[in-house]
C-alpha cells in the first residue's frame, strides 16, 4: 500500500480519544465501521469456501 509522502497525523480528542485510550488499556482494537463490513465479508467468504471445498 502506498500512502504519499505530504500525509500528516491528526490530533485526536473527544470520544475517539476516550475510545483509543479505552482500547489501549484493554489491549483490544479500534475498527470503524467500514474496516469491521469488510472483515465480516472476508470471513464469510472464507465460510462458504471452506464448505463447498
């Protein structure tokens, strides 16, 4: 994956700084919405797959 080179790190406050420190002290992961739909996805494909194999 290429990212270009004039990318710069956003400040982060409010609830999504609530929810990543939350994530950070349980060791867990934050995910949005679209990156949760395509894992679902992913996992559903490699379901079917597996049972038609």
């Amino acid at each position: 994956m290429k990212y270009p080179l004039h990318t710069q790190s956003q400040p982060v406050s409010g609830e999504a700084a609530k929810k990543l420190l939350e994530a950070i002290d349980s060791g867990s992961a934050v995910v949005n919405d679209r990156v949760l739909a395509l894992a679902k996805r992913i996992a559903a494909r490699r379901r079917k797959a597996q049972k038609h194999a």
